[in-house]
C-alpha cells in the first residue's frame, strides 16, 4: 500500500530496490552482515517487523502514535492483544529512519526543484538526522515486548504515504484558491475535525487567509521528518506557494516567511492518525479489530 501510494511511482522504487541489491552484492561477507536484510526488499526503513512473540493469526491489534513501555503493559492489561502496532519507528527502523528521507529528494524534484540542489540540501539534513537518532535507547519498547511476549511492528512511511495521497487527491479533486479555502477544505476530513475539539486543528503558521496558494506541496507530509530549512527559498523559485505539512520547528517557519511561501500545518497526531487510519482499514477488512491508543484518532472508512 505504501508504494502503491508512493508519488515516486512503483517503477522508481523498483529501480531503488534493484540498486540496493545491486550494491549488496559487490559486498565481502563480512560486510553484508551488517545490512538490514529487509531493506532489500522494503523500500521503507522506518517500518518494521520488530518482534515476533508468536506468529500466530492476528484477531486484535493495539495501535498508537507512538507505543512505548507503557502501552506495551497496556497490552499486557487489556489481555487479548495479538499484535501491536505502532506509527513513530522504533528499535532499527527508528535508528535507520533518516534513509526514507531520500524520498523528499524525489518530491522536490516532481515539484520542480533541480534534483542537484534538492540532493545537496537533503543530503546535509540527513546525516544530520541520522547523527541525532543516534543517541536514542532504540531497543527500549521493543526489549519490553520481548519480555511480555508480545508481537511488535512500526509502519511510519508507509502510512504517511496514504496521507500524502489521500491529501493530494483531495487538493487535485477541488483546487482551493485562497488558503481560507484549502482550509475549509481540511477541517472537513474527520481526524482534522476531530482535533479541532481539543485544540489541535489545522492551522496557518505562515501566509494569511486571504492569500492565494498557487501551486501546494505536500512534501512535508511524507519522507520520515522535516527536510532542509534552507529549501523554501528553493521552492519558491521552482513555482511553490503553499506547503501543507503535519509540524514545522521555528527555523523552518522563518525560512518559509523569507522566501514567501505559505504554510499550512494540518496537524500533527492528527495527520498520522489519517494515513494509519487508511491502513488500519484494511487489516479491518480482514476481520482485524483495532483499538486504538495512543493519541490515535481512529476513524474507520469501511461500509
Ligand atoms: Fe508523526
């Protein structure tokens, strides 16, 4: 579903895929112990398997935003929970989580950004990226299901992809003018209505509701964390006039003010809710039941 929903396109990935294994292959032994085995074959890194207590039939999951130990003994609790689900990475697919950042690179480039400079930007915040996850206790929620028994997965691109596409064809479908407008259009998406009753709705942090959006990127909404700060003034120049994303840090907004382009944030919690919300539906069509934890707005479009 993931790279079904991938604004990169099936035949791209392949090609991604294919190079990795590509790469693996001129490797000495003793270096291909040391790659994710999975990584060539699942072109996302921050979604993983991250512990299989039992593989047994899956009848109940427990899903969040983000789960650590204490949803881990929620489940413990609750009893019956055959699988956890979180969105945020975590153990190796939070300590590789930097890769899928790449994608952006992508992104940019179909929103008209030369791919030299969207590469040279991206490249400086990645391993910047890569340099503040590494500090982090990756293991910590996932030793915890170890020790309660518990089968434990992240699926983060994965989801935020569903969101992305979800929101593209929501924009593409009624073109909103004026950013009064792609925010009319927002609030009436139900996770972003629901946020709104405690506080966490859609918001304009840069431009006013009169301006006009020109042409939307939904590059902050997908591809692991926020990119370059310095890329606004890029997009500007390539044609871009609005960016919808989930969260923007204060360098990343005044960088956006400088360089003209409006941003809408559509909310965080309730952005990943969205894309894992689009997932769950289809585990839920397979007779899966959900319950939701963890900041998880859960709505469910299955009739
Ligand atoms: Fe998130």
């Amino acid at each position: 579903m993931g790279v079904e929903a991938d604004f990169r396109g099936k035949e791209a990935i392949g090609r991604l895929l294919q190079r990795k294994k590509d790469k693996y292959q001129k490797l000495s032994d003793e270096e291909k112990q040391e790659i994710d085995q999975d990584a060539l074959i699942h072109p996302y890194s921050d979604s993983r398997v991250l512990h299989i207590a039992d593989d047994k039939e899956i009848k109940k999951a427990l899903v969040g935003i983000d789960i650590n130990s204490a949803e881990v003994i929620m489940a413990k609790t609750l009893g019956d929970i055959d699988l956890i689900i979180s969105h945020h990475p975590l153990g190796k697919a939070l300590a590789n989580l930097h890769e899928v950042m790449e994608l952006q690179c992508d992104i940019l480039q179909l929103d008209g950004v030369p791919i030299n400079v969207a590469e040279g930007l991206m490249r400086e915040r990645i391993s910047e990226v890569a340099r503040g996850l590494n500090a982090a206790n990756h293991q910590r929620t996932v030793d915890t299901a170890k020790l309660l028994g518990f089968n434990l997965m992240c699926a983060h691109t994965v989801c935020d992809n569903l969101a992305a596409r979800f929101l593209k064809d929501k924009i593409d479908e009624s073109k909103p003018e004026r950013l009064e407008d792609l925010m009319r259009l927002l609030k009436q998406i139900p996770e972003y209505k629901e946020a709104i009753q405690f506080g966490a709705g859609p918001k304009i942090f840069v431009g006013n509701k009169e301006n006009r959006c020109g042409k939307i990127s939904l590059l902050e909404i997908t591809g692991g964390t926020e990119g370059s700060p310095k890329l606004y003034e890029k997009m500007a120049n390539a044609g871009i006039g609005t960016v919808v994303g989930m969260h923007i840090s204060e360098e990343h907004k005044k960088e956006a003010e400088a360089a003209n382009v409006n941003v809408v944030i559509a909310g965080h919690i309730s952005s990943d809710s969205l894309g894992v919300n689009l997932f769950l539906d289809e585990l839920e069509k397979q007779g899966v039941e959900i319950v939701p934890c963890s900041g998880l707005i859960r709505v469910s479009r299955v009739k």
